[in-house]
C-alpha cells in the first residue's frame, strides 16, 4: 500500500468533529429556507400526515415502491401492538421495469396486485383501502395525491416526472379490472417508518431511511411551515418529508464528482450519493481504478470487472467490512470472483482500507443530519427523541450502525441519553396501512 496516496485518501474521506458541526449548521440554514419555500437543496415537503393516534383499526391493503424490491402487504390494525393477519409478497424490480415507460411500471404493479390478491386469498367482497408508499421526491397536494418531481435511485421511467402517481396507479389497477380497492394515501417510505413507530411510541419524532437511497422526515409545527400561507397561524403538527438526500453543502472529493458527473442526475442527490447503498461500492470501484492506474493496487493490471460502471454493489462493501480473518480470505476471494488475477493481502487490505473510509464518512455524514434534524425540533434536546430507521445500509453494514450512534453521541455530548436510533424494521409499508387508516377515518368525518 502506498503510504502517500492512502494518507491524501483519508485525509480527503475523513470527517472532523468540527466539520460536522459545520454540516448541521448549513443543514439547519437548508431546513429554514426549505420551510419557507425559498430555494435551497432540500425540499421539506409537506405530507398532509401527522402522527397516528395509536388507536387505528382494520384491514388495509400497502404498497411499497422504492428500493430493489416491490412489495404488497396486506394486513389487520388492532390498535396498538403488531398487526395480525400480515401477508406479504415481495417482486424483484428489473433493471428493464425501472427504465421502461411509466404506462409499463404501473401495468407491472397492478399486475402483482392482480398476482398478490389470488395467491393471498384477499378477500374483496366489502371494498379495502390502500396506502401507496412511494419512495422519491413528491409534491403532495394532498392525502391521496402527489405528482413525482424528479425520479432518484436509478429509476428513469418516461411520462412520470409532474404526473400524479396515485392517478397513474389507480388507472392502472382499473385497466386490470380490479373492483373495490380505493386508494386513500400517499407516503414516502421515511413517514412510513415514522408513523409505524410512533404508532406504538409516542416519543418517536424523527424518521430515517439509509438504504438503496436515503431520506428523512420528522414532525413539524404548523405554524413553522411557512410556504403553506393557509396553515400557518393553525396549531398542530405535519410531518416533513425533508428529501435529504439532495443536501449539497458536503465536502466533495474527486471521486464524488466523478460519480456525480456520470449518474444519470448529474448535480441532485449529493448526500444520497455519498451515503446511500446504491452508491458506496461505486465509489469503492472508482478510487480502486484510481489506484490502479497509480500502481498501486492489484500490480498496476486493469482488471475486467473493475472497469464496469457499477460493477462493485453496496453489498461488496459488506462482505469486505465482514471479513474479519487474518489472511482477508473473505476479501480475497471476492476480488477473484470480480476477475481480479492473483490478489494479494495487500490488496486485500487497500480494499478494506477503501470501503472503511467510505462507509466511516457516510455514517458520519448521517449521523451530523440526524442531529441537525432532532436540534431543528428541540435546540437544546430538553425531550426524549426516538429516531425510527431502516434501510439495508443500516441495518447491514457492519459497523454502521455503531459509527452513527457514536458520531451522534459525539455531537450531542452530556444529552446523549436522551436520544434512542432505534431500527424500525419494514415500517415503510406498515405505515402506510396506519396511513391509510388516518385517512380512511377523516374521510369517514367529513
Ligand atoms: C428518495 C426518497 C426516499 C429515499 C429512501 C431517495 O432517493 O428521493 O424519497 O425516501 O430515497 O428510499
């Protein structure tokens, strides 16, 4: 390993504790214009959904869009406590279904509804209501409504983007003769998790995905929401979708750039690219090039699978980070799967020595927003603050988890306690049952 090139690798990778403080600081800057409609990288979208009571009952249908899978849920609310009666089923999304038209995605997804409803044995003789988790950036205009504003995660299907997606998906289950499902909610996967936690726990005010892509919400006075002229002088809450995915104000490395200039949304999703599972093992591959091409790893020899854009998955970066054997038998045998010739231990460690780096920086990147986001609520973290997340990276990678808890503790010093990450797992279709819920019981009042 050479020792110059390693060092400007870390030095550039490495996030102080000061440099975090910095990044709440510009995040909180971020959050304030958001709210008030000004123009700044994060969108703090209003949801039209609050916390749930905790007492919502039925039987509700879910989908859940948005990362590598697409997954239909069908379950039983008893108020409180876990659901019964939970049938899921979980289709593989091909890179062909994410790229095609929109018109194909939604036939695909009503589809597996048509798929989920005779296998599952759901029972439509009465009619059911559904929430729709869809996992990217939306302009909600209301509970059940919302058009898509940019796509994010690889997804590119044409004649979406300022469409309204609950329409889309309700024309899509009618063409496919579906009688007697109404579609009564609209969420994005983090208010999901949010509102699944705090179904059960009422200090649960903040919610996190760090998966294929990353995001957070959390819940907001109304009068502080400034954009919306006719809510602010009413009482209440709502939660933010804050889309941070898209924060920009980070220290970029070159290898940043380089991934950013080559994605498909050149310029958007800056964190989300330095964070998120969809992106980690890219930039492993990206600096593994580099290094190549300086000599310095796998004897100077390209190498065929590391040419390949996005040859290295964020699941590589796990099975590196699990390798705990002295001789990196793990590792090393990866690099012969991807066609690496004859690795040696120290290739094996640069390799380590990459991912490390990477996954130690996005987790301290997350850790500085999920501070910045529990400061935005209460400055001086007098409460108690549950944070519900999911998502892959978190829950997979290892050291993650630890590495945000620590940076957090960092950050928040003595009131440390009083802050609980707690992983919320499968919340983003699970909450939108509770969605659907709240919704189908104001619509009952009106
Ligand atoms: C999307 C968010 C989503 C996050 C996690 C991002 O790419 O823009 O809406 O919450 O991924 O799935």
């Amino acid at each position: 390993m050479t020792l110059n090139a390693m060092k400007t690798l870390e030095r550039d990778l490495r996030l102080s504790r000061r440099e975090l403080e910095s990044i709440v600081k510009s995040f909180h800057q971020e959050m304030k214009k958001g709210l008030t409609g000004s123009s700044g990288s994060l969108k703090m979208i209003p949801t039209y959904v609050d916390r749930p009571t905790g007492s919502e009952k039925g039987r509700y249908l879910a989908l859940d869009l948005g990362g590598t899978n697409f997954r239909i849920l069908s379950l039983t609310l008893k108020g409180r406590g876990i659901p019964s009666d939970k049938r899921v089923m979980k289709f593989a999304l091909r890179k062909r279904d994410i790229s095609t038209t929109g018109k194909r995605l939604f036939k695909f997804l009503a589809g597996s509804i048509k798929k989920f409803i005779k296998e599952k044995k759901i029972d439509l003789s009465g009619s059911i209501d559904l929430g729709f988790t869809f996992s990217f950036p939306v302009k909600t205009t209301g509970p059940a409504s919302g058009t898509l504003i940019v796509w994010t995660k690889g997804f590119s299907a044409s004649g979406v983007e300022g469409r309204d997606v609950v329409a889309l998906l309700e024309r899509a289950i009618a063409d496919e003769k579906i009688d007697n499902i109404s579609v009564v909610a609209l969420a994005n996967d983090t208010v999901g998790t949010l509102v699944a936690r705090s179904y059960d726990d009422k200090d649960c005010d903040v919610g996190v995905i760090i998966g294929t892509g990353t995001n957070a919400c959390y819940v907001e006075d109304l009068r502080n929401i400034r954009k919306m002229k006719n809510l602010r002088r009413q009482p209440g809450t709502m939660i933010i979708n804050i889309e941070w995915g898209n924060f920009n104000r980070l220290k970029a490395t070159r290898y940043d750039r380089q991934l950013d200039g080559e994605s498909i949304n050149p310029g958007a999703q800056i964190l989300e690219k330095m964070v998120s599972g969809m992106y980690l093992g890219e930039l492993c591959r990206l600096i593994a090039v580099d290094l190549i091409s300086e000599k310095i790893l796998f004897g100077g020899r390209a190498c065929g699978n590391f040419n390949k854009n996005m040859a290295f998955s964020g699941e590589f970066v796990s099975q590196v980070l699990a390798d705990r054997s002295r001789g990196l038998s793990g590792i090393i045998s990866l690099l012969r799967r991807l066609g690496v010739k004859d690795p040696g231990t120290e290739d094996g460690k640069t390799i380590r020595k990459i991912c490390s780096l990477l996954a130690v920086r996005a987790a301290r990147i997350s850790a500085a927003a999920i501070f910045a986001v529990i400061t935005r609520i209460d400055p001086d973290i007098k409460k108690r603050h549950i944070v519900a997340i999911d998502g892959s990276v978190y829950e997979k990678l290892p050291g993650f988890a630890e590495n945000i808890k620590s940076a957090v503790s960092e950050l928040s010093g003595v009131r440390t306690g009083k802050i609980r990450i707690s992983l919320t797992k499968d919340g983003s279709g699970y909450g939108a049952a509770i969605i659907a819920a709240v919704s189908s019981a104001e619509g009952d009042t009106k």
